[in-house]
C-alpha cells in the first residue's frame, strides 16, 4: 500500500522539499535527504532509520517499507538533484558518541578543523574510507553534515563512517586522554608530510582552505607537517591534500 502525491500543495511533499532547500529546518527537525537506491540501501544496512520514501510508480514493487510515496516526475525534480533510479528517502540523523567507539591500538582518526565546502567534505569522506579508516571528527564548524551536496560527493561512504562535532578543546581533550600522537597539516612547516610514522594511534588534522588549523591546536600539535609544492601555486584544494597524506599514510601500513 503506498499514497499517491500529485499536488504540490500536499503536506508530505511540501514538508521533504523543505528538507531539501533548508538546512536550519534539517537541523532542527534531525532529518535529511538521501538520493537514489544505493544510498538509501546503505542507509539501512549501516542502522540509520529510514521515515518514509518518494518514488516514480515504477520502483514500488521493488521496495518494502510502511510508508511510501509516489509522485510524479514533475514533482521528484523540484527535490532531488541528480539523475537517478526516481527516488529518495527522508532519513533520521543518528546520534553517536565518540566515548562508545571502540579505538584499535594503531587507530588514524581524521580532524577536519572548520571545513567550508560540503562538496570537499564529502570527497574526504570517500577517500577516508577507502583507505579503510573509520573515524571522522568535524571541529569548530556549524556545516550541515548530510548537506545534499556531501552524501552525493561521499557516494554514500557518510553511512559507513562515525562522524562527530565538536570544538577544539574537546577534541585535544580527547585525542590527549587517549595517547594519540597529533600531526596538524601548516603550510609554513619545513616537515614532509611524509617523513612522519603513521603507524602509531594519530590522529590527522587538516585545516580550512583559505586559512591555517587554529592555533589551539597547533601548539598542542606534536608535528607540524606538510605537502611539498614545486610550482607557482601555493596551496592544494583539502580533498586533495588530504587524500595525499591518508594514503601515505595507508602505504607505510599496508604496503612498507
């Protein structure tokens, strides 16, 4: 059994397409938007609760959940962004505390200090766990983690990761308590990225693109490091450096 939308003026629709274009309203109802069957397949199996979905008819007998519904084409492009299957989900965000996660001996856990670009936070994520790693914490940062563009850059790596908010002084807090070595990207520092031992528990902190890693973090660093550039250009765009240095570090642990 499915309800059928075919009016914009319907309740349900005008409350996804709410979701969809405000991020104050996604925060504050702890609900977002996921595209396409994928996604919302790796939604459930990594525990996230799915509310309801919207579909074209032609998918509906290839779905088993209590509450769907089909709309027309017309009113799925006024929601989601890309070409796919015809549908998308409204899903609850789920809590986690970083206290629960259960940390391996040689645990690389990924900062990102004030990240700007949801695009640039969602490549960050693919990377991160393609490398294998698991934990990802965002620091000082108000951005929207299930911001639309972040699943659709993270090709749905978000659901497989743990993701936590919070501020410099609780993650130093915790990075302390818990032996990890800290490794701030500068750019100014004279120490190859690659000159470091990454196979020890560390965490990785990288900074916002058009500034450094705040100074509370800096001077609690245990290294400072950085990406050597040979050219005009200055700096590299955060997923890039990023993914420099995780897999440096994924080829002194895998490949050494």
């Amino acid at each position: 059994m499915f309800n059928k939308i075919s009016s914009k003026d319907n309740q349900s629709f005008k409350y996804a397409k709410k979701l969809f274009e405000k991020s104050s309203f996604r925060k504050n109802e702890k609900k977002f938007i996921v595209e396409g069957l994928r996604e919302i397949d790796l939604c459930q199996k990594s525990d996230f609760e799915i509310e309801s979905i919207f579909t074209l008819e032609k998918n509906v007998e290839n779905l088993n959940h209590k509450n769907i519904n089909v709309i027309s084409n017309e009113l799925l492009r006024k929601i989601i962004y890309r070409e796919t299957e015809g549908i998308f989900a409204i899903v609850n965000d789920k809590k986690q505390d970083i206290n629960s996660i259960k940390l391996t001996t040689d645990e690389l856990i990924l900062v990102l200090e004030n990240p700007e670009k949801p695009g640039n936070i969602g490549a960050i994520m693919r990377t991160f766990e393609a490398c294998g790693f698991k934990n990802i914490i965002i620091v000082d940062s108000n951005i929207d983690l299930y911001n639309p563009n972040t699943i659709r850059s993270s090709l749905g790596s978000i659901f497989h990761l743990n993701v936590f908010k919070m501020n410099s002084n609780q993650i130093i807090d915790f990075l302390k308590k818990n032996n990890f070595k800290i490794y701030s990207s500068f750019i100014e520092s004279k120490n190859n990225f690659n000159k470091i031992d990454y196979n020890k528990r560390c965490a990785l902190i990288m900074g916002p693109e058009k500034s450094s890693v705040n100074q509370t973090l800096i001077k609690k660093s245990d290294e400072l490091v950085s990406i050597p550039m040979f050219g005009k250009v200055d700096s590299l765009n955060l997923s890039v450096s990023t993914g420099i240095i995780l897999y440096e570090a994924l080829n002194q642990r895998k490949f050494s």
